[in-house]
C-alpha cells in the first residue's frame, strides 16, 4: 500500500473512532515519528488527512 493509501485508510479509521459519543470532543494526539528519514510521510500531508471538525488536534513531528 502507498502511503497516500495508508494515510486514507487511517483518516477514514479515525473519521470513525472519532464519531463515537464516548470520544466527542477529545483531543487526538498524532505522533509523526520518524521525519529524520526520507522515507517519512511530511507533517503537512499528516494534517490534511487527519479529521479537525469536532475534535482538538495536536500533530507533533517526532524524530527517531
């Protein structure tokens, strides 16, 4: 799988995960772990995919 297909699948996971009543309203941590290395999806593409509608959203680019 490409990592654009892998970003999408996830967005559509978190798209559900973040529906349920348990989960409103919270905030959602993303870790983009591993931008040392070249292969790493970028912080910009991350935060496109990742749902920011009812949800506070903290994306934190990580190094390995």
């Amino acid at each position: 799988m490409l990592a654009q297909e892998r970003l999408l699948a996830c967005r559509e996971e978190l798209r559900s995960l973040l529906g349920e009543e348990r989960l409103s309203g919270a905030t959602l941590l993303v870790l983009a772990n591993k931008q040392d290395l070249p292969s790493a999806a970028r912080v910009a593409d991350i935060a496109k995919v990742v749902p920011k509608d009812k949800n506070e959203v903290i994306l934190d680019p990580a190094q390995s």
